[in-house]
C-alpha cells in the first residue's frame, strides 16, 4: 500500500477543518436567532468569523448566490458545494473572505 503525499494529507485536513468552521457557523447562527442582546450580537459575529475563515481556506468552495439591500445594509446570499447556505452582510465577512470569493471562478454573477 502506498503512502499519500503530503499535499493529500493537506488537502483533507483543510476539508475537514473548512467542514468543522461551517458546522460551526451553522450553530452560532442556530442559537443567535433564539438570543436577544448582547448574546445574539456576539453569536452572530462567531458566525461571522467561523464563515470568513472557511471561506479564506476554501474559497472554491463557496459563491455568492444573492445579494439583497435591508436599509443600508447589503446581504449577501452565501453558498458552500457542501450544501451550507448562508445569509450575511457585507460588512461580516472579513476583507479577504470577500476578495476571495469575489475573484473566485465559482462566483455567479450577481453584482
């Protein structure tokens, strides 16, 4: 039996890291819409940054499939392959979780 490589050992490490930070964003989300207050708003922003950071790591991964105005806020409609969908405004997601999945070839054209 041969050995894998050590990129293919990366490469599962970093689905399985990517998949573990969805699952993550997905309870944040889950449990800031049962809160109020300052637990809502500190929920939301671990579901801010758990979805930034799988998206910097995997940016294949994800595209943007909608994007709505509430106000003078922007909200992006967030996709990921694995069948995660997210709801999040602009301002949420870091800058390079943005110019990642903006300059991505898996974006859709919404802009």
């Amino acid at each position: 039996m041969r050995a894998a490589t050590f990129s293919h050992y990366l490469d599962v490490n970093r689905r399985q890291a990517g998949a573990k930070l969805l699952r993550k964003a997905y309870t944040a989300n889950r449990l800031a819409k049962m809160c109020s207050g300052e637990a809502r708003r500190r929920l939301y922003g671990l579901k801010y940054k758990y979805l930034s950071s799988a998206i910097e790591m995997s940016p294949e991964s994800f595209y943007i499939d909608s994007a709505a105005k509430s106000g003078t806020t922007q909200i992006l409609g967030i996709r990921s392959v694995e069948g995660f969908a997210f709801h999040i405004p602009l301002e949420g997601l870091s800058k390079e979780a943005f110019s990642s999945i903006t300059h991505g070839f898996h974006q859709r054209r919404i802009f």
